[in-house]
C-alpha cells in the first residue's frame, strides 16, 4: 500500500506537468500503450528468463468475467478523466480531498455487493479520515464549482472500480487486470482523442513516461493488496495520500504549508491506527477460535 501511495502521488505530478497541453484522453490513451510495452516486456521476460507462466488467461475468457474487466474499465476510465480535469484546475489538496470521500462510497458498495462488515473502527477511522480532510482543505463555497463537482463524481466512479477490482482479485492476478486494464482503456481513450491528437515533444514524453509507469505500479500495488486485506481497510489507509500530495504542492508548486495540514494528517494517521488495529484483533479473534 506504501507503493501505491508514492505512486499515486507521482502520478499526479505528471498530470499537472501535463495539464492543457495534452487532452486528458490522448493522456490516457497513451498511458495505457506505455503500460501495455511495459507489461509486454515482463511477461517476455518471466516466459524467457525465467520459465514463469505469469499470463494467465484462458483462450476463450468466461463471459461474466470479461464483463466485470469491461465494467470496471470504463468506471475506472470515468474516474481518472474527472481526476485530471481536477487537478489542472483545482490545488492538489484539494482534488485529492474531493477523492477521499471514496472510502465512503467503498463501504456502501462492499457492503451491500461483498458482504464485508462495516465495523465501529472502519466507521472511527473514516470519520477522523473525514476529519483531517475537512482540516487541511477547510472547505467553503469555493469548493462548489463544477470542477469540484466532476471530482465528487470520479470519487463515485472509483469506489465503484476498487470494489470490482477487488472481486476480480480473488480469481485473476493483479498483472491479468493490469492486462485487461490496458487493452480496454486504451482504444476508449484513441476514440475520443482522435480528432485533436497532438504528437508529444521533448520533455512532454518524460512525463507520460512517468504516468504510464506509476500508474501502473500503483495499480499493480492496490490489486496485490486486495488479496490480502479488506477493500474497506485498503481504502482507509489511502487518507495518507492527502498529507502527501500536499506536501508536494508545497515542494514542487510553491503551494502554502500551514498548521491544518499537520492537524489534518495526525487525524488521519490515529483513524488508520485504529482500523489497523481492529483488522488485527479481529484476525487474532479467527485464529484463536480457529
């Protein structure tokens, strides 16, 4: 989950250094197609070097399964547009606090569709989560725009994207979803970008060289977690990434540091330790009993 924090957290830096001068769906598009060589390179890799079958999908891919790909591609794909729009127009912090009322929408959705517990720390730890993001953003009627609106919706769009990965991971690897990932998101975005591509120059293929790559990584991360963990605890511990991207605003674009920002992320660091907390005991309490 660490990966997928500092991943995340460069991701978004490549996004703002690409912010209007690329289309978020040309972005997109290539993103997945840097992902899609990379991923190529590794099976090659493992096949060749290393004799391991990593691939693992059948010829003819149950049909349902295909389904739940496609679906959580498309939500994912919404969710990362309205992300970008965002962030090229909105301070860090704040599209990132707009993102955290995910954990809120993941345990609706966990709840009803994975039949996962909604326990009195998960609810501690999203409340005080809540909390710091209130601190550190101090919301007021700024945040009512229609930019702040399409990062509320990406929110939705994303728990909707966690929760599917999540089932999917308890059949597919984390490298087949990054698989399916690439191969459905990429002619989505080459669809909408076609009639105002615009070639990268210079340094612009550094960048998207960067989110390619980190988003990648950070996917890879999250799918791994999921085997091991709750997709409510999992999203809990992603409050950390608003103390961090904040601390990039301040670093690379001269955003202010102020006390709220540590208050923020003390309150989010006492939620996660409780919601740790209480996924350990409760894993005591199963091997006891076992």
């Amino acid at each position: 989950m660490s990966g997928a924090l500092a991943s995340f957290c460069i991701l978004a830096i490549g996004a703002r250094e690409l912010s209007g001068v690329l289309s978020i769906s040309q972005s997109l598009a290539i993103r997945s197609a840097i992902g899609l060589v990379f991923l190529s390179v590794v099976y090659f890799i493992r096949a060749r070097f290393f004799k391991v079958q990593s691939l693992k999908i059948k010829p003819k891919p149950a049909l349902n399964v295909f389904k739940l790909h496609l679906f959580r591609n498309v939500s994912h794909f919404l969710a990362q547009y309205g992300w970008f729009f965002g962030i090229g127009l909105l301070p860090l912090a704040e599209v990132f606090a707009l993102e955290f009322t995910v954990p809120i929408w993941t345990m609706l959705i966990a709840s009803i569709f994975l039949n996962e517990k909604v326990t009195v720390n998960k609810l501690i730890a999203i409340f005080l989560g809540t909390l710091g993001v209130i601190a550190i953003v101090q919301p007021g009627y700024a945040l009512i725009d229609f930019a702040a609106m399409v990062v509320l919706g990406s929110a939705v769009c994303f728990a909707i994207s966690h929760s599917t990965t999540k089932y999917l991971a308890k059949t597919e690897s984390p490298l087949t979803i990054l698989l399916y990932m690439c191969v459905i998101q990429l002619p989505i975005g080459l669809l909408l970008s076609w009639s105002n591509w615009l070639w990268p120059k210079g340094e612009q293929w550094l960048w998207l060289v960067v989110i390619g790559l980190s988003a990648l990584f950070a996917h890879f991360c999250l799918a791994k977690t999921m085997q091991y963990a709750e997709i409510t605890t999992i999203i809990t511990l992603d409050f950390f990434r608003l103390p961090l991207i904040a601390l990039v605003g301040v670093g690379f674009y001269n955003e202010s540091f102020e006390l709220p920002l540590l208050i923020g992320g003390a309150l989010m660091l006492i939620g996660n330790l409780i919601g740790v907390g209480g996924l350990s005991n409760s894993k005591e309490k199963q091997n006891l009993k076992k």
